[in-house]
C-alpha cells in the first residue's frame, strides 16, 4: 500500500523566519483575484484554475510549495492536491492571510 502524500501545516512565525532569511519557497495564494489584488504576503503568486499549468511549469518540485487561503481552511485540500501532482515538500498557512495580515502587517503588499 502506497503512502498518500499528504502536507503539512505551518505556522505564521515559521513562514515569518523562512521570508526573513530568504529560504527558497514557493508561496501561492488561492484566494479570489480581487482579494489577492488587495492585499498579499509578498512574493506570492495567484493561483487558480487558469495560472496553474504556469505554475507546474515554473515551480520546482522539490521546492518547499506555501499555499494561502482566507482562513486555512481551503488551502488544506489545494495542499493536498499539490502533493497529489509531485510536489514534495507542500505546507498550509494555518489561519490564512486574514490571521497573517493582523501578525504581520508589515508582510503585506497590494
């Protein structure tokens, strides 16, 4: 039986440090364009269903792969799914940017 790859989910403070010492990852934000156009943590991209070809494309699969929801909730199934296509190494933002927009603020751009 194989093992279902799966994700893992990270902290805040541990995607705070990883930006800080420019840890090499992938950051993608599922949320919607408008919402993402408002406000993001930088360096991520928009992923949807029409950019995600680019993004198998461009990411590297051994590459650390962040995803981003509202609250941490759906960035859990796109996680899993990511895993599912060859991603090795793929995380979920626990609390979404919502939590991380009031944790850091400064880690915010439009």
């Amino acid at each position: 039986m194989s093992h279902e790859k799966s994700f893992t989910h990270l902290a805040p403070t541990t995607l705070a440090q990883w930006l800080e010492s420019a840890h090499e990852l992938t950051l993608v934000d599922i949320r919607d364009p408008l919402s993402y156009s408002q406000g993001h943590i930088p360096g991520s991209h928009h992923l949807d269903n029409a950019s995600v070809a680019e993004l198998f494309e461009r990411a590297p699969r051994e590459r650390p792969m962040v995803v981003v929801c509202y609250h941490g909730h759906s960035s859990q199934q796109a996680a899993t799914w990511l895993a599912a296509q060859g991603f090795s190494d793929v995380y979920s933002l626990d609390g979404g940017f919502t939590d991380w927009a009031v944790r850091h603020p400064e880690q915010v751009e439009s």
